[in-house]
C-alpha cells in the first residue's frame, strides 16, 4: 500500500473534515432549500468535480451521524456560523435516517 504523509497543524477538524464537512452540510442546505434533487446535486457535483460520489451519496456512507457530530465540534470549536448543521441533516438524524446502515438518509437502501 502506497502513502504519503502530509501535515497539518492540531485544529479541530484538521483538513479533511474541516474542508469535507461544510461541502456536505452545504449540499444538505441546497437538499433542503428545493434547488435540486439529491439525485441531481451528486450528478452535477460528481460530473462537474471528477469525484467518484456525490456529497449526499458520501454522507450516507459516512453516516449522517457522523457527519452532525463533526459538524457541531467544528461549529463549537471553531465558532464560526459556517460551521453550523443543516437542520435538515439534524431531522434525518432524530428521525434515525443515518445512511446506509439503517438503509435510509438522503436514500433508500433495500
């Protein structure tokens, strides 16, 4: 297994939670304010950056759980509004759609 080792300075979030996280809450928001679809805001997120997933899809995978809780450290820690959760990933969360391991967040899985 190939790595290469980079650094970053002890913060909350680090880098890739600091950076990959409001890119996921922010598509929660677009989800949750009608401007499209999760089935079209992965598309055009995963055409448009060469990803292999969208965030709504890699959210699931993460489990939405997960994501609210490294949202509130980060808007916590930080205490910058950015960081502040989408209430509407705070409902999946109550009502217990945390993604692909209970088969049910921003899709279904059967």
């Amino acid at each position: 297994m190939k790595k290469e080792p980079a650094t970053s300075e002890d913060r909350p979030g680090f880098v890739a939670n600091r950076i990959l996280m409001p890119y996921i809450n922010e598509a929660v928001f677009a989800l949750q304010e009608g401007v499209a679809t999760a089935e079209d805001i992965d598309k055009i997120l995963r055409l448009g950056t060469n990803v292999p997933m969208g965030p709504l899809t890699l959210a699931d995978f993460i489990g939405l759980d997960t994501c609210l809780s490294i949202m509130r450290v980060l808007h916590r820690d930080l205490g910058d509004s950015k960081y502040r959760p989408a209430p509407l990933l705070v409902n999946y969360v109550e009502a217990g759609w945390l993604g692909k391991k209970t088969k049910r967040g921003f899709y279904s899985y059967s």
